[in-house]
C-alpha cells in the first residue's frame, strides 16, 4: 500500500512538473523535498514519543519513592531487598 501511495505521489508530481512545462528533472527535487518532510515528521513523532515514555517512568520513579517514604521500617527494607534482587537478575 505504502509503495503504491509512493508511485501514485510520485506520478502526480511528474505530471505536474510536465503540465507546468518545467523540465522533468525538477521531480526529482520535489519529490526530494516530499520525502524530506515525510521523515522529519516521522522523527519529530519518535522523539515526542521517547520524551512522553520518559516522563511515564519518572512519573512511576517518584510514586514508588513516595509509597516507600509512607511505608515502616522493615517493609521499606524489604521492598529495596525485592528491587535489588530484581536488578541483578535484569542484567
């Protein structure tokens, strides 16, 4: 689909560039710029994306301090000994 979205783009530029009477070289830099700004959106929503996850796990990082803050002596304890095991078996 995303192939025929291409040619069929790529077909109108062309036609357009012959119907204006500009030589057919300048396709290619249209179609250039076209792809130019396909990906840039594209990597503009990746990076927002990377941002918003990193706020999510900061957001669960300072929930999880607060829970342990409110938690006694031993549970608090515990709950590190439980992260600790987690992490070494993680790596």
């Amino acid at each position: 689909m995303i192939i025929t979205l291409l040619a069929f783009i790529g077909f109108v530029v062309f036609a357009g560039v012959l119907w204006v009477g500009w030589p057919w070289w300048v396709c290619i830099f249209i179609v250039a710029g076209i792809i130019g700004i396909l990906l840039g959106v594209w990597l503009l929503k990746k990076i927002l994306l990377r941002k918003r996850e990193q706020q999510f796990v900061s957001q669960i990082i300072e929930q999880d301090n607060a829970a342990m803050e409110s938690r006694d002596q031993q549970s608090r304890e515990m709950s590190r000994e439980m992260q600790e095991n987690g992490n070494r078996h993680r790596r």
